[in-house]
C-alpha cells in the first residue's frame, strides 16, 4: 500500500484506499453507496491523507458541502 494510507484516521477496506489513492493523485472520485457503506469515512481519510501529503484541501467546507451530491 502506498505510503500516504499511513495516514488514514479511520478503518478502511480495499475499495476505500482505491479511493483515497485516485483521489490523492489528482484525479477525479464518485463514491456511491447506500448508508453505512464508509463514504463520509472515506472523504475523513482523503482529507487527513492529503492533509499529510501538503495537499490543498477542501478548506472552509462544512460537511454538508463535502456530501452534497451533485444534480
């Protein structure tokens, strides 16, 4: 696993690091599941990760903003 999941601040399974590494490589993520699935946990990790890595974060964002889902 890539040295940035060092980082993570929450439990996450293999399809969640898949989706912290894309999006810490600039690239663009859709997460999609039902409730309970680990999506708020897994933009808890892409923030802490990229944090870590010195990346620009969504700063200033409450949550609502970071889970709202584009029409």
């Amino acid at each position: 696993m890539p040295a940035h999941n060092d980082y993570l601040v929450l439990d996450a399974d293999s399809s969640q690091y898949g989706s912290v590494a894309t999006a810490l490589a600039d690239q663009h993520v859709i997460v999609d599941g039902p409730p309970g699935t680990g999506k708020s946990q897994m933009i808890a990790n892409v923030i802490a990760a990229g944090t870590a890595a010195g990346l620009v974060g969504p700063a200033g964002m409450d949550e609502q903003d970071l889970l709202r889902v584009p029409s």
